[in-house]
C-alpha cells in the first residue's frame, strides 16, 4: 500500500525561555538566561511548517505542554511560584517539548511484525525539565493516531540504563517510504566531557517492542568525541531519507560495514566540515525530505547559508545529484536554545488507512496556518527574561492560550 512520510512539529509555547538546561547542548548554555521572544520562536516555526505544507509535505501540528507543570511542582510540596527554586523553576516553565524529535520513536507497518505502526514515547530522563513530558506526550500521541492501527507503549523505565530521547537518536533507511526498510538507532559512548543520553540497551528493548526483525535493525555507537564536542543526539551529527544517509565522519565508532551496500552513503570529512562548524550551523540538524513529483531537498537552518563550509558541503550533495536544492530558512529562536529545523519535527511513515485514521483537525492547511498565526500574535509576548518566570500573568496567560488551543486544534490539553 501507498505511504507517505508526514512530519508532526511541536508548536513552540507560550513560555519559550532560554534557561540554559541541557548541558551538553552548546547553544542552550551560550544563551543561557538570555532574554527570548516567544512569539517570535511560534511563528518561526510555523512558517517552517507552512513552508513544508506549501511543498507538498504532508504536516501535522502538535500542541505545546502546559508550563509551568503545576503538577510536577506540587509533587515536589509547593503550592505557588514564590518559594520554588530557580533553577526549579526553569526546569517546570520549559517550553522544550517544542522539539518534536525527541518525543517518540515510531515504526511503520511495514517494518513491523504485525503490520502496525509502533509508537512508544521518550521518557528523557537525563534532563529533569524533559522527564517531567514523557505522560503528556504519550496522552497527546494517543489522541492523535486513534485506533487500531497504532500500538502505543508506554515509556520506558524511568531509570538511567534506560535513557532514551526519542527518534533524535533513530533513522530510517529503505528503497522507498512503503517498502521494509532498516531501522538504525544510535547510543551513546563512553565521553570525557558531556554524559551520554541514549543508551544501548534501552534502543535494543524499543526494537523488540516495535517487533522489528533483527536482520532490520542497525546498532550504532555515537563516538565520544562527537558527544564531547556538543553532538548530544545523533541528528545533529547525520541525516537519512530514503536510500541516502549523510554523515560526519567523527560521528560513530565502528561504523564501516554496518550498512547493507544497498543504500546511498555519504561521508562529511572533518577537513570538508570541521566538527565545530557542524555543531555551530546544525548542518546535519536539517530537514531531508522526498518531493511529491520526487527528487530530495534540504530544510536548512539559515546558520548554514552563513556559514562558507557548510555551505559549499551543501553545494557538493547538489552537484553530485544527491539532493536538487538547499532552502535556507530561519529557526533562530529555536537555535538559540540549541534546537534546529529537524530537531521539531518527528516522522512518521503512514499508508492510506493510516493517514486517515489520523484525528482531521491537526493537519496543517492555509486555514489552520491563518487561525494558528492570529492565536499566536494574541496570547504570546514578545520578551520573557529569566525574572519573568515569577510572574504569576505569566502561568495565566499561558493557561488561557492552551485553552483556546485546545479548542482549535480538538486535542485534550491537560
């Protein structure tokens, strides 16, 4: 059966701060305590949504998590903002679960055993203002692929051998979107500098989960000088499509013959790209995506386009014929955070049925856009510092905005 790709964007919050959480992540800590634009940051990525919309990509809009998390605070005995820690604080006010990637890992019926899609959320336990969305995440996931079509497992345990942060750490490699294809998932190594957040065992237990044949599933060590040098998930050090799968040459340990020579390989050379480069423009962070009329282009953050090596790597692929074009747009607020164009989307491969099983209302159209901009420009604001956390309008505003979203897009906001 006919499948398509779709792309599932977290729709940036209301509270979109920059608080410096993720260590590993060297944009997060360079903008840390930095005053941000919210509205900015929404509307950013939405455009890139619309952008992908207007090419043909089929796009679907996930709702931002209510922040702070009342609940997560009053787990932990407090009842108002006035006594909570800062750094507390950050973590139950983070607008991070705009970046889709690390919600889930999803497989399609066609690399399943029983011919469903296999859904299981990320439980993000290495940073404490991640762990606290795995529950929404899944309740959001459930409501929008309803039915028997979809398998929805829970996270997994919520213990350190487990990490596992979602499909910024999987890929998927085929002849084509409806075919079997080879499902490779990335752990991290042994590092100096910066902890590992995904580990081996937790992606062998998420390929038993999703009953994948082993003969399908690709095992690879992110290097340590990669995580050292900030590649704290694999998409920021490759990226896959089809039958074309791009990487940096520092990115993994043991990697030769690790892939069947079916697909199309290309290695980025540390004197093509320097690993800082990589970092710094979030090369591997776009978006590689197959045209409706076919051929591939990239969704690339506008760093690149400023960059003169990342982008004369992007004028090779072109020029070798690997992709037919590079649009260049501008993600700056979500960058800032350390967050590029694929790190807020999260794939998902859909056969017609599928597809149509799919809740109506948070596919992205001209009308969707429209209503979506004018509840942006009236409930976001256009500045929130660090000292704007304790502002008890602030949880207000933003609760009524997720109400009204709610609403909009027919999805249970808790």
């Amino acid at each position: 059966m006919n499948a398509i790709e779709a792309n599932i964007d977290g729709l940036i919050g209301p509270t979109h701060n920059y608080a410096g959480l993720s260590f590993g992540n060297v944009a997060s800590a360079k903008h840390a305590l930095s005053v941000s634009n919210p509205k900015q940051a929404a509307l950013q990525g939405l455009r890139k949504m619309k952008f992908l919309s207007d090419m043909g990509i089929a796009q679907m809009v996930m709702p931002p998590q209510p922040r702070p998390d009342w609940q997560a605070l009053q787990q932990l005995g407090f009842n108002s903002l006035d006594t909570v820690p800062d750094s507390l604080l950050h973590s139950f006010y983070s607008a991070s679960s705009m970046w889709a990637a690390n919600a889930a890992t999803i497989s399609p019926s066609s690399d399943t055993a029983d011919g469903k899609v296999h859904i299981t959320p990320a439980n993000l336990i290495s940073k404490l203002h991640r762990s606290i969305e795995a529950a929404t995440t899944a309740h959001y996931l459930k409501q929008i692929f309803p039915g028997p079509h979809f398998v929805h497992h829970p996270p997994l345990p919520a213990q350190a051998s487990f990490a596992d942060e979602g499909a910024a750490n999987h890929m998927r490699l085929c002849s084509s979107h409806a075919a079997k294809g080879t499902e490779i998932f990335v752990y991290g190594g042994k590092s100096v500098k910066y902890p590992a957040r995904q580990t081996l065992v937790a992606s062998e237990a998420i390929a038993r989960l999703h009953s994948l044949d082993p003969q399908n599933a690709v095992f690879l060590c992110q290097s340590p000088q990669a995580i050292d040098a900030g590649v704290f998930h694999n998409d920021v050090i490759a990226m896959s499509n089809e039958r074309l799968f791009i990487y940096h040459e520092k990115a993994y340990e043991g990697f030769h013959g690790k892939l069947d020579a079916g697909y199309i390989v290309v290695k980025i050379s540390e004197k093509e790209l320097p690993i800082h480069d990589a970092v710094g423009t979030y090369f591997f962070n776009s978006q590689l995506i197959t045209l409706p009329k076919g051929g591939m282009v990239v969704i690339a953050p506008k760093e690149c386009e400023e960059n003169t090596k990342a982008k004369i790597c992007f004028d090779r692929l072109i020029t070798q014929g690997h992709i037919k074009a590079v649009h260049y747009l501008d993600v700056r607020e979500s960058m800032k955070n350390g967050g590029g164009p694929a790190c807020l989307r999260l794939r998902v491969v859909l056969n017609k049925n599928e597809r149509q099983a799919v809740i109506p209302s948070i596919w992205l159209h001209e009308n969707l856009y429209d209503q979506l901009c004018r509840w942006i420009e009236k409930n976001y604001r256009d500045r929130i510092t660090p000292e704007d956390l304790r502002d008890p309008s602030l949880a207000e505003e933003s609760q009524r905005a997720l109400n009204e979203l709610s609403d909009i897009l027919k999805i249970n906001i808790p």
